[in-house]
C-alpha cells in the first residue's frame, strides 16, 4: 500500500477526521487497534469528497455504522473509517411513509413509528445497529425483516447519490444488494403499516426476550452465526458442551451460547480463535458448518 500520508493527512483531518482513533471505541465487542483515520461526514458532499481523496491516492477504505457485527484486527487499520453513525437524518414522516439517514439509529425509529401509530419495524426493536446498517444486511428478529417495509433507498451509483426503488428480489436471509463495498446507502425510505393495536405490545415482547435471552451486559456483536437451514446455530454450540467455554478474554456466553462475548480484557484475537474452535467442533460433532454472521474488517475493505 502507497500513498501520499502527508497529503491525505491533511485532506482529511481538513474534512474533520480523527487521527489515530481506537477502533475499540468504535465497535461493539470493545477489541481492536487504532484506525489511522476516522470521519463522521456531514452530508452527502462530504461523504463523496472522502471518498474521492481515498480513490485518488488508493487509501483503504471502509464504512462503518454502529460496528454492531465487526471484528476489527488488533493490528489496527491502516486507511480510513467512514462512520455513519449518531444522530443520522432525523426521520420524516408523511403519511405510511418515512424517510431517514442511514446513520439513524434503527431501535430509535422502531420507537418512534409506533408511537405514531404505525407497525412494521415493531419485531426489530432493540437491535442495536442504524438504519442503513439494517439496510445493508436486512436485518431482522423474531419473524421480521427490514426488507418487509423498505421502499426506496438513496444509494451511492457512478459517483454520486441517486434514489432508487429497492431491489427487494435480491434480499434474503442477512443478505442485500446493499451491502458495502457495493454501495453506499444514505438514506432509506420506508412504507409502515397502520397499527392494528398489536405493534406496542409485540414490541414490549420482542425487548423482554431480548433481555432475558440475551447476554445485553457484556461486549458483544450479536449473533456470531447465521442460523443453519434447518439448525439453530445456539443449540448446535451448546449441545457440543461449549457453553461458557472460553479463550483468554473471550467466551461463549452463559446465557445465549449464539453470543461470544468479551467478559473483560480480550483481543480481537482471542474472539477471532474462539470463533475459530467454534465451528471446528460443531462441524466435527454434528458436521455443520457454522457461517459467521460477524464480518472480519478486512473483509469490507475497499481500495478503489
């Protein structure tokens, strides 16, 4: 990797970037080295202008909401975050439909349409990833899905941001043409429907089962797995006796053995090789393979 450091440097810390940022501040497992440049960009001008400085000087590159399902490199990351995360757009609401900034937090809009009277996010309460995170993975729990509601999504194509109808034919189960390093998503459109008196009470069960079934005060990213056809991947771990099993700082959960956890002082390492013994056993047990749902940073990124 060559690159001008001194002139990206500058560009981007002109553009309001963070220099050596911890990428443990910047994911939800708390593991991770740091990021030798992050950017929250304001607006879509700027998001565009950071990326044309990394195409030009082929800076890698990788977007990064919530970093709800990462696993960053203790090494740390040689190029630059773009964290679209925060507040995000504020949503508009006009009549069934919403309009919001992917960095919009996906549990705040779930609250917020419910609120007012409508229902179709009711079930994703509670994940704790953005809008256009959500998006990028259609994400979903119990009977769920993001893509039940989506509509349109402004989206990065040939340089710049274009709305567009959502290609709702190519999302499946944690998968959508939306993911990065495809595109770019900036804001989504959403059509909900009229609250039949079931959304506030479907959405209290959803957060109670979160509570209860979930490992919610410890590090984590999620689910580590997808769910196996005809298989749940918590089941699979725990029947082959590895619930609670731990490596260095890292551990199958006690509570959900679906979540590897950071009890307290583990590397991305330690998650990384705990993962690791994870699927080696399960598949030499029951012979499935376990497919990651936490996606590894280099996997996302970019270098134009």
């Amino acid at each position: 990797m060559v690159y001008n450091s001194e002139f990206v440097g500058r560009a981007l810390v002109e553009l309001g970037a963070k220099v050596n940022v911890p990428l443990s501040e910047l994911v939800s497992f708390r593991v991770g080295g740091p990021a030798a440049f992050v950017l929250q960009p304001k607006g879509e001008a700027e998001l565009c202008a950071a990326l044309g400085i990394c195409q030009a000087e082929h800076l890698p590159v990788v977007l990064l909401g919530n970093g709800t399902n990462v696993l960053p490199a203790d090494e740390g990351f040689r190029g630059l975050i773009l964290q679209l995360s925060g507040d995000g757009a504020a949503p508009v609401f006009q009549g069934d439909r919403v309009v919001a900034g992917a960095g919009y937090s996906l549990t705040a809009l779930a609250k917020e349409s419910v609120q007012r009277g409508f229902m179709g996010l009711e079930r994703l309460c509670g994940i704790p990833g953005t809008l256009g995170g959500a998006v990028a993975m259609n994400a979903g729990a119990y009977g769920g899905e993001i893509k039940s509601v989506l509509r349109r999504v402004r989206c990065f194509r040939d340089g710049a941001f274009v709305w567009e109808d959502a290609r709702l034919e190519q999302m499946g189960y944690r998968k959508s043409p939306y993911a990065w390093p495809s595109t770019i998503v900036a804001a989504v459109e959403l059509q909900l429907l009229p609250d039949d008196g079931t959304a506030a009470a479907t959405m209290a069960e959803c957060m109670q089962k979160r509570r209860e079934k979930q490992p919610l005060n410890l590090p984590s990213a999620g689910s580590t797995f997808k769910r196996p056809e005809g298989h749940f991947a918590g089941a699979l771990i725990e029947g082959c006796g590895l619930k609670g099993f731990a490596m260095g700082g890292a551990q199958v959960s006690e509570l959900h053995a679906g979540f590897i956890v950071n009890r307290g002082g583990a590397t991305a390492g330690d998650i990384r090789a705990l993962m690791n013994h994870v699927q080696a056993q399960v598949m030499s047990e029951t012979g499935v393979l376990l497919e990651p749902e936490v996606k590894g940073l280099e996997a996302l990124t970019c270098i134009f």
